[in-house]
C-alpha cells in the first residue's frame, strides 16, 4: 500500500510543479478586454493608414509634445521628437532593426511606448504612431513594448505571420490571396456568414530545386518556429538591456548561446531524418556553397535577394571580412586567456562557471556586455555578409535578406551554418571548464531502474494561417458597418459590405502523443529535478556515436521538479506536459470574435500559457525519423534539486506571463545543458541516476496515422 501511495504522490507534484507554460487559467477582466481588443484592432492591415476612420480621428487629437508629463522619461520622449521632426523611415520603405539608423529611430519609439504612464496615454500614443511612422517600424517597437510593459502581462499579440504573412508565405499564396480578393470571392461559399477562402501552401524547394538543404525545408520555413525566433529576439533584443529592464537576471547571455546551440542540435536531427550529414562550415574567403531562394516579396512589391549557390560577396563588402576577422580574433583571444578586457584596461575573469555569461552576453554584443565597443557585433556584419543583401547606398532604401529579419533568418540554411560558428566558439569555452566529477553527478540514493515510453510517430497534417492581412480591403466609416457579422465583431475585413477571411493551408510535422515512465528507487525522501533530453544514436554513415563526440546533438525536452519517496516511484509524464512547448496560435479571426464575444458579455476570455509566444512548438518536439523507423535515443537523468537564487515565479504572474527580467523564469541553478554542457570523462560518467533509452521513430502518413493501431 505505501508504494502505491508513493507512485500516487510522485505523479502528481510531477504533473502540477514541472511545466513552465502552467495549466492554470485566468479569466478576462473588462479592463483586460478592453486593451486586448485595441491591440488586435490596431496590427489589422497595418499598411493600409486610412482603413479604421474613428482611429485616425482620435489621433489628431492627440499631440506629444504637450503631453511630456504623461510619460515617465521626459528625455527620452524628447529624443523620438528629435528624430521625428528631422524625418524618420518613410511610410512603405522597409524596415530592419539591423540596419544602424533604423535601430536608432525604432528604439526611440519604443522608449516612447514604454515610458508611457498609464493605459490611456500609452493607447493614444500607439494610435498615433500608427498613422505617422512607418508601418515595419511600428509593428516591431509596439511588440517589444507590450512585451515589456508590466500591465501589458496577459496580452496576446497577434501571430507575426498573421500581421506581416509576407515575411512566412511565398509570393505564390500572396498573389493568389490577393486574387480572391480582386474578383471578388467568385464561386466561394460562406461559412458561418463569412466568405472563407483557404489557398494550399507549401515550401519553396516545392517551387524550386536548389540543393539538397531544400529537404528539411518543412523544418526551417515552419511559421512556428520562425515565430518563436521573432519572439525569443523581441524578448531579449541585442540592443536592450541595463539595470531598467532586468534581462540581466534571467542569465540572459547564457541562455542566448545554449538556445542557438538548441536549434542546432534539433536541425541536425531532422537533417539525420532527411539523409543529410552534419551541418556545413564555410569560410569567409571562399564562395559561400549554399543559396537560398526564398521567393517572397516585402509588402512594397520589392523580392526579398537571392543567394546563388556559390554565393561570392562583391568587393564592396570585403572590407566587413576584415571587421569580423578582427572581432572573431578578439572573441578566441578572451576564450585562450580566461579574461575579457574592458573599456578602462582591466580584465574580467571568465575561467569559472559563471563566466559564461559574460561571454554570451560578448557574443550577442548587447547593452550587459562589459565591452562591445572592442568585441563588436560580428553576428549582424556576418548576417549583411551572408544573406546576400545588396549594399545601401541609402539608409531608407535597405533590401534586407532573410538572414536579416528574426522572421525570416531561420528559413536560411546559412543562419545554422553561421551559428555552428558561434557554437564553437561556444564549446571552445565550455571545454577549458573542468570536466564534471562523479560526485557531480550522481544522485547518492538515487537510481533511475528502468524506463518505458510509448511508440514515437511523427506524421505531417494541415495547419490554417490566417492571412487576410496579405490583402487590402476597402475604406470604411465605423459607424456604418453592414453585414451582422460585422455588427456582432466589429473591425473584420470585408469586401463590398461582406465579410472574409482567408486562410494559408499548409502540411506542418507534427506527432502523437507519447508518455514515457520513469522507475526510480530512492533511499530518502528529496526533491529532485528530471531531465530529458533526446539524440541521434547513429552518425549519417551509421557508425554510432561515442559519448563525447554526441553531447553537442542532444536536444533537450523537458526538465521538471519531483518530490521523491522511500522506495519505488514511477514518475510518469506525457509529452502534452512537457516544459517550454506550447501548442498552435489561435488564428486571428477566432481569437477576435472571442474577444469580442467576452467584450460583450456573451461568454468567458480564458488566459493561460497553452500559447505562450516564449514556448517551442510543440509539434517539432520530435524529429521526422522515417517509414520503417529511425533509432534515436532519449537521455534521462535525475538529479538533486539547487534551488534557485530567487523563488521561481517570483515577481510576475506566471498564469499568464513568461517572466522576462524577472530573474525567475527557470526551475533550478542547473547550468543550461546540464549535463551535456562540460567534456565528458566516461570514467565520471555512467552514473546509476542517468539513463540511455534506444527507441525508433516512425513517420507516418495522415491517414495510417488515423487508422487502428496507426
């Protein structure tokens, strides 16, 4: 009787204290309501300035400079002015925060959002700056804003794909949306009063073969993971930072560099599912082997540049090879010598474990780093050196490449072969760090017996984007709202007094869900932290890896608080409940008619983290594997609990909020990759608390998956 009570006790603190993204909910206030709605209404068709008549007539009403006093940095504020009377990005040009003048006009812009006293001053400054700066410009400083705000906690964006569908969709889909839209919905039927369109998508090696990079095209051009990249750069900006915002707290540069190595490490395993080997170097004085076509356009009419295979830089841009070779040099210099050397001539130690936040910060050159005036930024020189990009003769006439935008870079073979640069100097640091000891290790105690999990299957199904954003719609007065449905919802887009609303259709990998039981013998009753990671088993050629040459490719997938009993505890998990995945966006038009519905006091807004944008897509937590099965492994370990130095979910409401800043986000003091993170000893290593678990992984199709018995 008491092991069964110990399995009973153990299933649950695991299930209630181990996800990040909680199950709790909350409900919408009016207040809530109120702002979310706004926001929604505010990203629709947001180049088309005149579409919304009462908004543009609230913003006439509303004039900055004699508002100083509503904002809490009068100097900043001051700062936006300047920049605005001298002229800013035109309306229509394109925007890239990785262009130098647009940086620093968008972070004026921003501080003018975040320095907003209240709700009302901050709603009729985004209402201004709606119609008077540029439309990429505004999209970007008003979602890092409402991300960094405090009484902006809850508050869902809509997804980028859904505001800017011309940096996720190629050229194709856009212009067929945009041809339903010109004849007028011909031939369509309405669904639920509304004429509904869905255009078939699909990835660019479908259009064009180019290489043999274009088979995990699925992977790389997923509008959830390029959404989760936007959203992990508007969290931590590479410009933002200081004792103000706190990102310091949340080990910001070595959370930076393990993410990138995470993305690495999960795009080698679909690229092992796809038969394609490890991820290629390249130099920067020879052509660059790999292209990319990525067939879009901006919302302008300009084609985002193309890289040929063999790509050679023209000679203007040899000059930024000499400025990355110097960074890079430096970067290996503080590496070798265990110090960086700061602006006054004095050095900061990096040889312990807490260095590498030092280091990543150096590496992401953000305002923490302790000197990135002589480590520079060799990460965007090398983005402008390797996208493709034509040089700007000027500054408002930038064309930037996909390696260029955070919503689009990951689509770029090239940005994983840039980062595996990155990587190594990442695991050139990590290396001159001591090899963990067994008593490091193990779990005094504490050992994992045996594992069971569930058949793994992956399979592909469709996925609907709305993208009604892709098209203009006709100007019209608030108030004269025709159709019901518009009555009922008010701002949807509309055509000739009807309703629409068009979705991209799309095959997206995804996979059943699985559990996997853990069978864990303690001597004591202890907190405890499991971790699971998964990994290759086999190298491209077959030959299988060794421990050390492995660690680098395990990707992790969840890592929770357990209480463990005296005796036998079976610790079961589903992958439902894994930490940091989060399941699909709701589209935009669902997502407004329930705004509007709860506005109305027709039913309940829920809020919880089922969508946090701070979350991996759930679908990709699995790689491709194959028909027949593919063998990977799972690492599973199960270590002592380092509580953190400030209470988890201290500070905001995790209910709702992903905790940026607040120095509170993570479970426990583990280093990030614990503990794949240090050179392996295999004589320190097989301790009786880790686990190696071979299993397969089958693709199937939609319909075996459906079937009995998949």
């Amino acid at each position: 009787m008491r092991s069964i009570l110990a399995v009973t006790v153990v299933c649950l603190l695991a299930y209630a204290s181990g996800s990040y993204m909680t199950k709790d909910v909350k409900y919408a206030d009016k207040t809530f309501l109120t702002k979310q709605k706004a926001i929604l209404e505010i990203f629709q068709h947001v180049h088309q300035p005149e579409l919304h008549t009462s908004l543009w007539e609230e913003s006439k009403h509303f004039d900055i400079e004699h508002s100083l006093d509503h904002f809490t940095n009068v100097e900043a504020v001051k700062e936006f002015l300047r920049f605005y009377k001298h002229g800013m990005l035109p309306m229509e040009e394109i925007f890239c925060v990785q262009n130098e003048f647009h940086r620093e006009e968008v972070i004026a812009l921003f501080h003018l959002f975040y320095y907003a006293k209240d709700w009302d001053t901050f709603y009729k400054t985004m209402v201004w700056a709606r119609f008077h700066v540029n439309e990429g410009m505004f999209v970007y400083a008003l979602t890092v804003a409402v991300l960094h705000r405090h009484d902006m906690e809850g508050i869902i964006l809509p997804a980028p794909y859904e505001i800017y569908p011309y940096y996720f969709f190629n050229d194709v889909v856009i212009s067929k949306a945009q041809r339903y839209k010109m004849q007028g919905f011909y031939g369509m039927k309405k669904v639920n009063d509304v004429y509904t369109a869905y255009i078939p998508s699909n990835y660019t090696g479908y259009y064009v073969h180019s290489g043999p990079e274009q088979r995990v095209g699925y992977f790389t051009e997923d509008i959830g993971l390029n959404s989760y990249y936007f959203y992990f750069h508007a969290d931590y900006p590479f410009w933002l930072g200081g004792k103000e915002f706190g990102l310091y707290k949340d080990r910001r540069g070595e959370f930076y560099l393990y993410q990138h190595q995470q993305f690495l490490a999960r795009y080698y395993l679909e690229r092992l599912s796809n038969d394609l080997g490890v991820i290629p170097t390249f130099s920067w004085h020879k052509p660059i082997m790999t292209g990319y076509y990525p067939y879009m356009r901006y919302y302008n009419g300009i084609p985002f540049p193309v890289r040929d295979n063999y790509y050679s830089a023209s000679f203007e841009k040899n000059y930024v090879v000499d400025e990355i070779e110097d960074f890079e040099h430096r970067i290996m210099e503080a590496i070798d010598h265990g110090f960086i050397t700061l602006p006054d001539g004095t050095y900061v130690n990096i040889t312990s474990p807490s260095g590498i936040e030092y280091f990543g910060n150096l590496i992401q050159s953000n305002p923490d780093s302790v000197n990135t005036r002589y480590y520079g930024n060799f990460i965007s020189l090398a983005k402008y050196f390797l996208g493709g990009s034509f040089k700007n003769f000027n500054e408002y006439k930038a064309i930037p490449a996909t390696l260029e935008r955070y919503e689009t870079a990951m689509r770029d073979p090239v940005f994983y072969q840039l980062y595996k640069r990155v990587s190594e100097f990442y695991y050139r640091y990590l290396d001159l760090l001591p090899s963990y000891k067994k008593a490091e290790l193990e779990f005094p105690g504490v050992k994992i017996e045996t594992v069971e999990m569930d058949k793994l299957v992956t399979y592909f199904d469709k996925f609907d984007a709305d993208i009604t954003n892709a098209v203009d719609v006709e100007v019209f007065d608030d108030s004269t709202m025709k159709s019901s449905e518009m009555k009922k919802f008010g701002k949807i887009a509309h055509y000739q007094g009807e309703d629409f609303v068009i979705y991209a259709r799309m095959p997206r990998l995804n996979h059943l869900p699985f559990t996997f039981n853990l069978n864990v013998a303690s001597d004591k009753a202890t907190k405890a932290v499991v971790i699971v990671f998964i990994g290759p088993k086999y190298d491209q050629y077959g030959n299988q890896y060794g421990v050390n040459a492995n660690r680098e490719n395990f990707f992790e997938l969840d890592h929770f608080l357990v209480d463990l009993v005296p005796g036998k505890n079976v610790i079961t998990r589903n992958s439902q409940d894994f930490s940091w995945f989060v399941k699909d966006r709701t589209t935009y038009f669902e997502l407004y008619k329930q705004v509007m519905q709860a506005y109305s006091g027709d039913g309940k807004f829920p809020l919880d983290m089922s969508e946090a944008h701070c979350g991996f897509p759930a679908r990709l937590m699995l790689p491709k594997g194959k028909k027949g099965g593919m063998p990977f492994q799972f690492f599973f370990m199960v270590a002592p609990y380092h509580a953190p130095k400030v209470e988890r979910f201290t500070g905001y409401d995790y209910t709702v909020s992903c905790g940026v800043g607040s120095g509170a986000r993570y479970i426990d003091e583990l280093p990030f990759g614990y503990p794949f993170d240090r050179h392996i000893e295999e004589s320190a290593w097989f301790t009786p608390n880790m686990k190696y678990y071979d299993t397969m992984i089958y693709h199937k199709s939609e319909t075996e998956v459906n079937s009995v018995g998949h």
